[in-house]
C-alpha cells in the first residue's frame, strides 16, 4: 500500500509538461512576446493582433500567466497582459539576448519527433528527419538556407549565457588565440572577443555557414577582432590556435567521431594550451542531471548512435588521446566547461 504521505502530483506535472512546452512554443512561434514588448494589452487586442480564435484566448493567456512567463494588470476582458521578466529579457525577437531562436527550432522539429521516442528507444535509431526522407538531419538542415539560419541563431542564442560565462571563469591572460570550432554564427568568438581584447579568435565552421556568420560578425562591428574560417572538421586540419572551443559539438557524434575531434583538436594545440568542451555534462553517478541525460535522449532521437556524456567519460578519453589534465568548471545550471590541457 503506498505511503500515506505521498501523492501522484509530480507524476501529473511530469506527465502533463508537453501542454505547458507545447504552449510556450507556440507563444513564441505566434511572436507574442515581441507583440508585448512594448505595449500591455487587452486579451482582445492580443487576439486580433494574432489571429487567435476567441475561444482560446484566455486560457492560453492565463496560462502563460500561470507558468510566469506573462504578467496580468487587473481581471476579465479589460485585463491587461504584458511580459514577465524572464519573457522580456529572453523572448523578445528583437533583442540581443534573445534565445526564441532554439524554441523555434524545438517547435518546427524536435516537438513532432519526440513523440516516436520510444520506437527510439526499441530501435536505437533516429526518429528525425531520416526516418521520413532518408536524410540526416544536418543534410537537411544544411540544404535549405531559411533552416540552416533558423537553426544557427538557436545555437547562438543557447550560447550566449555559457559564453558569458567562460569569457568571466576561465584564464585566458596567458592565452593569445582562440578557435571555437563548429562555431555556427560566431556567437562565442565575438563574446570572447568583446570581453578580451588580448585575444585574437576564429570562427570554423562549414563553407555554407560562413555568409551568415559574416553577416552577424558585421554587426557586431568585430570583424577586425575575429576571423571566419570555413572547413569540414572530420576531413580538414583544425586552425590552429592556443585555446580550441567546442560548444554543444562532442556530443553530436558516436564515440570513434567523438575521438576523432578530440585528437584533431590535441593536434591544433601548442605545448600549454587548452581544449574546452562546453556541454550539459551529466553527472558522474547518473543521477541528477536531467538536462543532460534529456539531451542525450535527444541524441538518440537525432542520430541513433550520438551521444552525451560524464565528465569521467571525456577525462578517460582526453588521457588516452595525451592530454596532461583535465577539469570541470561549471558555467551554467545547465552547462559545464571540460577543460584539457595539453
């Protein structure tokens, strides 16, 4: 007989949390909190202005409200809305810090396969796109220029609080060059960059990135302070440089791929320098990250065979490649900097 002292609550919480995700995505494909960026507004003018349909007003907007990620002055339809703090600062499309970006992705992707997970999990392999078209998801992403942008500023903004971070945690004074590899629209060299202005960094990534990196590196105004490289990181030698960065890359691959890249960048290093490998780590037992175990589920929903990893895993892996030391310094509740010094 269960214990009197329990309840089923979070099992219900837990089991419900795809309405309350499906709801914030939607918010933000719909640009709800761009449209409140700059004006409260009644629960009718939010619907006229975005289409909804009278019957789901309220409560899409209550709830939103419910979840913290809306503010609500006053009660019934005269009730004005406005963003919450969090919403403001993250959700807004037009501002720096925006990270709509990956729950756009989240919408337009992941959402729809991750209701085949557990054919994922009898099968191990993945639920994505190559399941319906025989592509990879990289293929496929790459191949449309609207998705590859959609899906690189996600990945910028998903990087912009563990780059804040590292540029704030790790010593880079007796360093003089950087190269963030898969490095995307160039989010983490540009913040590297801002912050030290000793540092010369380059941006690596596929021949196709590198109109759209060029692009955000110019209105940043720093394309005097980082350079974009284009290559292919399993085929080609990796820039060399006194700091390599990988960001959400290791964990994209199986493990020969992953050994690969960690020797590629061992190779890239002078005496002294440093591999820094930025990921949601999962803790050494298994036992208490869920973003990490979560996002190597994701993995396997996106390649079958991919993978995220402990902190242990990528210290056995850096020994045998030849790296002196590794350590673990945490950035983010979510995010964690392994650290190889060669």
């Amino acid at each position: 007989m269960a214990d009197a002292q329990l309840n089923s609550s979070r099992i219900l919480e837990v089991s419900m949390g795809f309405f309350t995700a499906k709801t914030l995505l939607s918010a933000v494909e719909l640009g709800l909190f761009t449209e409140l960026a700059h004006d409260a507004l009644t629960g009718r003018e939010i619907g006229t202005r975005l289409r909804l349909h009278e019957r789901a007003i309220y409560d899409f907007l209550d709830g939103l409200v419910a979840m913290g990620f809306l503010e609500r002055d006053g009660e019934g339809p005269s009730a004005r809305y406005r963003n919450g703090d969090e919403a403001a600062a993250f959700l807004d499309r037009n501002q720096p810090t925006y990270i709509g970006g990956l729950l756009e992705m989240f919408n337009s992707r992941l959402y729809g396969f991750w209701g085949d997970l557990t054919t994922a999990l009898r099968t191990g392999k993945p639920q994505n796109e190559l399941k319906h078209t025989g592509s990879s998801m990289f293929a496929e992403v790459y191949s449309d220029e609207a998705r590859l942008e959609q899906f690189l500023y996600a990945m910028a903004g998903i990087s912009l609080d563990s780059a804040n971070a590292l540029a704030d945690r790790f010593d880079f004074a007796k360093y003089t060059s950087v190269c963030d590899v898969g490095g995307a629209t160039g989010q983490v060299s540009m913040t590297l960059a801002e912050r030290h202005p000793h540092l010369h960094c380059t941006s690596f990534d596929l021949p196709v990135v590198a109109p759209i990196a060029e692009k955000a590196l110019a209105a940043a105004g720093l394309t005097d302070r980082v350079t974009i490289t284009s290559g292919d990181f399993f085929t080609d030698q990796l820039p060399r440089a006194d700091v390599v960065v990988m960001g959400r890359i290791l964990h994209d691959w199986n493990l020969e791929q992953k050994m690969h890249l960690i020797r590629a960048a061992y190779d890239a290093l002078p005496a002294g320098g440093a591999l820094v490998v930025i990921e949601s780590l999962i803790d050494d037992a298994r036992r208490t990250n869920t973003v990490g175990l979560m996002m190597s589920l994701n993995m396997l929903i996106e390649f079958g065979d991919a993978f995220d990893y402990t902190g242990a895993d990528f210290t056995g892996w850096c020994r045998e490649v030849g790296f002196d030391s590794v350590e673990i310094l945490p950035l983010t509740p979510a995010m964690s900097a392994a650290i190889a010094y060669k």
